[in-house]
C-alpha cells in the first residue's frame, strides 16, 4: 500500500510540474554519458553506452565479443557461438535462466520471443548500429517490463545516411563471411538504408556445418514535425548440431562413444544402453537446427510543441524453427520412437506508444516520459519422430501482455543532482493447450510424450524504480538505485514444468538496490557499482523439470575502467564479482538403494552412497547457502591498443572466468567447470577508404568449455558424469572493408 501511494504522489508531482512550468529559452542536449538517463529518466542506474566510434574500435568482433567487454556481462556459447549465434548472455549471476533474465531489445523492442531459444545475435549486422544502451539490473524493467532482471540491451540502428561499405572476412574452419552497407537519399526528405551479412562455416566440431544470412533494411521520411520509420529485419539460419562430449564416469556405451577426451571436435554419435561396452552408432542421423526469423516495425516521431513529442510503433514478427534430435539407438534408415522432429511457429503483433516532455529550467530541467505497451504472441509446435511420420505431438500457446508505465527525472542544476523514479503496471494472460496422438509411434505411452492440462490463467505484475545521481566536484559523481521487476514465465519452461501434467508456474519478482561512483579526469575513467538481488519464486531447471525455486539471493561489484595512456596506447578493463546462493530450501530422498531406486520424491536414495557419503546422510539435505549454478564468482577482461605506427593499431585482448557448478548441481557436489582465460590480438591497419585486419583468437590454444550439465541422475553410477561443450581451438582470420 505505501509504494502504490508514493507512486500516485510522485506522479502526480510530475504531471503538476509539467503543467505549471514556463516556455525553456534552450533545451538540453545530452552527451554519450547522459542520453540513456536523460532521455529514459534512469538516474541513478549503472549504464554504459557503445557509441558509433567504439563500434568501428571493435568493428572485426561480434556482438557477443564487443559487450563481454563491459562490466556485468558474460555469454555461454552452446556451439562455440558462431558469429554470435547459440551464445546465452547472463548480466548479474543468472546461470541457466539468464537468457531469460536478460532482455535484449533492438529500437526499444523487444527480441526475446515467447520461448527459451537464444537471441540470435549473428542477424543484428555491426554496420547496421548506431549505438547499444546496457542498463544493468532491474530498472529497466519500468520502461520494457517482463525479463529485465539482471539488465537490459537496447540495440539502436541507424536512421541517418551511413558511409558505403563492403566487408570480407576468412578464416579457419572454412568460414567465409561477406557484409555490406548502403544508404541514399531519395529526396530532401526522405532516404534509405540496407545492411547485411552472409556467413558460412564448418566450425570447429565435425558435423557442425553453420550458415547464416541476414538483411537490415531502413526507411525514414521526414514532413515537417513528423518523422515516419519502417524498420525491416529478415534472417535464416541452417546448422547442425554436433552434440556434447562426455566427462566424467563412463557408464553406457553412448558415454564411451563421445568422450571429450578422445577428441573435442568429434560429432555426436548413438549408441545402445549395455554397460561397459563400445557399440558405437556411427550410422545415426546427425542434428539440426534451422530456422527463418523476420520482423517489420512502423514508428512514428511527431514533434507536438517546443518541448513535447509523441512516439507510436507497431511491428510484427514471424519465427519458424525446425529442428531435429535423434535418440542414441537411432539410424539413418531405421529411426527411434526417441527421435523428434520439431516444426514450431511463433507469430505475434506489438503496438506502443509514449509521450516525452522535456523541460530545461534556468535553475532546474525535467524529463517526463508516459506510455503504454501491448504485446501478443502464438505459438505452435509440432511433434514428429521424424520429417516424413504423422504429427504425435502438438502444444498452442497465447499470450498477451498489456502495461502503462511513466518515468521522470528531475535535474537541479545548482545542485548538479538528479532524481528520477518511475512505475509500470501490467497485465498478463496465458493460455496453453496440447493434443497427442497415441497412434502414432514415439508417443503411444505417457513416458514418450506427457499431456498437459488445458490451461488459462491472467497475472498482474508491477515495476518500479527510484535512482538520484549528485555530482560531488568535477572529478567525482555518485549515483544509487532502488527497483523492483519481475518475469513471467515462457512456454518452454512450461512444458517442463512438471511431470503431473500442468503448464503451472508462478510469476518470477525481484527487488534491488545499487550504489556506485564514477571517477574521471582528461585521461581516465573508473566506474564502480555494488549491487545486491532477491528473487522470489525463481524459475529455473532442476532436477529434470522446471521449477519456481527457493528464494535466491545475488550481490557484486562491477567496475569499468579506461585509462588513456598516451596519444599512442589506450587500456580497457572490466570486472566482475557476483555472488548468487540459495537463502531456503531442501531436498527429500527418495526409497529405496544403490541397486533399485524408486526415485520417488528426487533422484537421490535415502541409502546410496551419494546422498550418505557426499551430502551428509539423513533425512533432507539443506540448500541455505549453495550456489546457483553456471555463475562465475569472477570475470574479468582486458584490453590493450597501441597504435603502433600510424593508422595501424595491436590490440590484445584477454578475458577470465572463474570455475563454477554445472548445470542442474543445485546440491553442489559435482565437479565444477575449471576456470580458464582466453587471449586474442589482432592487428588493424586503416587507410583513406579501406580497413585490413588480420588477428589470432584463443591464442595460447586452451583446451576449455563455458557449459556443462549434470547427468539427470545422481544415483552412485552417474556422480561425475557430464555433458559439455568445448569452445574453439586457436584459429585465425583475415578482414577487409572497403568504404565508397
């Protein structure tokens, strides 16, 4: 009751503010450090923005490789994240959720879809962006609303007239990347943009082939006071997937046919579930995953007065994924009643709208931002065993969100402070249903395809934040922040929710604070931040199913540095300290032995020497203080440029991550992922109208994986037994850009 009053009061000041004020003789005009707090009102938020001119610092890298950069930001790449692609970015210690509590939006919408899969950052073209907002924590959440937990991205391309390029690059395993870059003006008040990539690789695992293509296609139209948009995004994507190597207890043939140590690029292969043998399947069918993704956005920018201008979008979107996973025992000719074949749809529509006011005062200036956003979203997928069997499984889901959500920031200009502080409010519903087909093979019995109730169910959510910014001298500013967001829960995590049959899982909240301080001068910058996170009924894997957890507590630090050396030399540096631990919770045994587990309560036995030997014996066993899994306590980069003749620059690279759990070791008792560093250089050198690079990533050539999941069974035979994915060896690659 006392946040819904403070958040009426405080609107209402806003809006009194507003009406009350007298005509600006100057408006404000905010730099690269202000735009984001400025123009969203997130005082008092850790915030980084990547202009156009670090972009062209890091133009050879993907986006994945340009933002672990900054502080706060780690990816996991599934298949070595192939310019970007299959890599899960995680902002503040969300291990295997972290896709899903990071929100990456491109023109403020949002890309996350309505299931678990990744953000494909290979179909987001570097020449294509003007610039990338990172607001780190849950204030974004206010402005974008459901996932912005750990953070946000906020991908902005560009509008105005780019320089004409074409860019080449090879590489090793075969990769052959092309992109370009196009604009003209159509008239004086009007013009056009395109950009686009094609990509092809072997990639460094065998039966891995990748391609990717993509395509950015921009067109603005300016009458008087009203600037009209169309952004259109087409991408396809064709890639095998090789499968994980197995570490750890060798238990069944299918173990001792994919063992990480006999070769980190080998494809996956079947086998059958004898023990102790090497009955390898070498003629399986290999997997894959394909799909194509396209997106329109109309916006419209209409200046209203001096002061004021409304925004309006609409976009809609259309995904097909098709993709298929064969079981160990299957054959090229002979298929499995484990195989499946997924042919999934997701379609959906968005429409918002929002109202800016700035206000530039001789002693003080406000920004006054007010909106409304509506989301709808189908899904539909289709089960096979295979591409050519009758459809035995398919599951339909709808869901809709509608919100209202205000932000304002207050700027004192004597005082050189800032406030700001925002609300949202927004409505979810779901529907989900399914229907199976017990005729068909692969899901005649309820353990090959398990039916879910028909479900429908409406949640409300709120947001909000509270941030002040006071710069102390010239030199030194602090900043602190309060909010509070939340997360719905998406499809795929639904269908997994439960063995019982149901799509239920409750609504993820989260509360947080943050307090920090920026140091500057004319040749270096350090900002530094302390943060800490609680969530309350946290979705996450466990255990073979999907789960509202425990609550989870998260604190750290992030710092960012830069410190320019001399005119010639430039260091970068980022860190990060995230502690993420359970603060409740417990497990129960299950009846039973080490020779016959019911598994009936977890799949740990009351008797086994796993659960007596490893964890202690008794009658539960205490989660207080373990830690979320797939978090790295300590990352770090570094990065050193010199130029070391003229227009030539040596950068070098190098990036930490420290050991952590696997996934699905809630209990952490399983060997963790050993800590590793990369280091990468690459030479640049810039002329009048081309750009040349040549550069080595993976270096000193370690042997490393970022991803790793637990057998789903504990039980003695499976204690240390692992899926993991390696990352790349050394490998090489050679740019050019030409500019016209």
């Amino acid at each position: 009751m006392f946040k819904k009053t403070l958040i009426y009061t405080l609107f209402f000041i806003s809006v009194n503010t507003l009406v009350f004020s007298d005509t600006p003789e100057l408006l404000i005009t905010p730099n690269y450090d202000q735009y984001t707090r400025l123009s969203s009102g997130l005082s008092g938020t850790n915030i980084t923005i990547i202009n156009s001119n670090d972009l062209k610092a890091n133009q050879n890298e993907n986006l994945p490789q340009i933002l672990e950069n900054y502080s706060g930001i780690e990816f996991r790449r599934l298949y070595g994240g192939v310019d970007g692609t299959n890599s899960s970015i995680d902002m503040r210690g969300f291990g295997e959720a972290s896709k899903s509590n990071s929100l990456i939006l491109i023109n403020g919408i949002r890309l996350n879809d309505i299931d678990m899969s990744n953000v494909n950052f290979a179909n987001i073209p570097i020449e294509s962006i003007e610039r990338i907002e990172i607001t780190r924590g849950n204030a974004g959440g206010t402005l974008y609303g459901s996932g912005a937990v750990g953070g946000t991205v906020n991908i902005v391309t560009k509008n105005e007239i780019p320089n004409n390029k074409i860019g080449f690059s090879i590489g090793s395993y075969d990769r052959h990347k092309s992109n370009f870059s196009f604009g003209t003006k159509i008239n004086n008040n009007s013009s056009i943009n395109l950009s686009g990539s094609v990509l092809r690789s072997d990639t460094y695992r065998d039966a891995a082939e990748f391609s990717n293509e993509n395509i950015v296609l921009n067109y603005q139209n300016k009458i008087e006071d009203l600037v009209f948009n169309i952004d259109i995004f087409s991408s396809s994507r064709d890639q095998d997937l090789p499968g994980p190597r197995v570490k750890g207890g060798a238990v069944y043939n299918y173990h001792f046919c994919n063992r990480y140590e006999d070769s980190k690029t080998a494809k996956h292969i079947g086998g059958n579930y004898d023990a102790n043998g090497n009955n390898c399947n070498t003629t399986q069918r290999d997997d894959y995953s394909n799909y194509e993704n396209n997106r329109i956005n109309a916006g419209i920018e209409y200046k209203l007065d001096v002061e004021s201008k409304l925004y309006l979008n609409l976009g809609y979107k259309k995904k097909q994924d098709k993709a298929f996973l064969a079981a160990n025992q299957n054959t090229i000719d002979t298929p499995n009643n484990g195989d499946r074949y997924l042919n999934t749809e997701i379609d959906g529509n968005l429409f918002n709208f929002r109202y800016e006011n700035r206000s530039p005062r001789s002693d003080y200036s406000n920004v006054f931002t007010v909106g409304a956003d509506h989301g709808h979203s189908f899904y539909n997928s289709k089960r096979h065993r295979k591409e050519t069997e009758r459809v035995g499984h398919i599951y339909y889901a709808d869901l809709k969100s509608q919100a209202l959500y205000f932000q304002n920031t207050t700027l004192f200009n004597e005082a050189s402070l800032s406030i700001s502080f925002g609300a949202r409010y927004e409505i979810t519903d779901f529907g989900g249903n399914n229907t199976v087909d017990r005729n068909v093979l692969g899901f005649v019995n309820a353990w090959d395809s398990t039916e879910l109730a028909i479900y429908s169910k409406q949640t409300s959510n709120d947001a909000f934040n509270l941030g002040f910014e006071k710069e102390i001298n010239k030199f030194v500013s602090i900043y602190g922040n309060y909010a509070e967001s939340f997360r719905v829960p998406n499809i795929d995590e639904r269908i997994k929710a439960t063995t019982s049959g149901s799509f239920e899982l409750k609504d993820q909240t989260s509360d947080s604070f943050d307090v920090g301080f920026i140091l500057s001068n004319t040749n270096s910058n350090l900002n530094a931040s302390y943060y800490q996170i609680n969530t309350l009924n946290e979705i996450q894997y466990n255990q073979s199913v999907n789960t509202n957890l425990d609550p989870i507590e998260r604190e750290g630090v992030d710092l960012m540095f830069e410190y320019q050396i001399d005119n010639k030399q430039k260091l970068i540096a980022s860190f990060n300290y995230v502690n993420a631990e359970f603060t409740s919770g417990s497990l129960t045994p299950g009846t039973g032995g080490d020779d016959f587990c019911f598994y009936d309560n977890t799949t740990y036995c009351s008797n086994s020497s796993t659960w007596k030997n490893l964890m202690g014996g008794g009658t539960t066993y205490d989660l207080t203080g373990k830690k979320v899994p797939l978090v790295s306590p300590i990352s770090y980069s570094i990065k050193y440029a010199n130029e070391v003749i003229d227009n030539t620059i040596l950068n070098v690279i190098m990036k930490y991550s420290d050991e952590k759990y696997v996934s699905n070791d809630q209990e952490n008792i399983e060997p963790k992922i050993p800590d590793y560093y990369l280091v990468d250089t690459y030479l640049s050198s810039e002329s009048e109208n081309s750009i040349f690079t040549v550069g080595i990533n993976n270096f000193f050539n370690k042997k490393i994986y970022d991803f790793a999941v637990s057998s789903t069974f504990h039980d003695d035979n499976h204690y240390g037994l692992q899926n993991v994915y390696p990352l790349p060896d050394r490998n090489v690659f050679i740019d050019y850009t030409y500019t016209f």
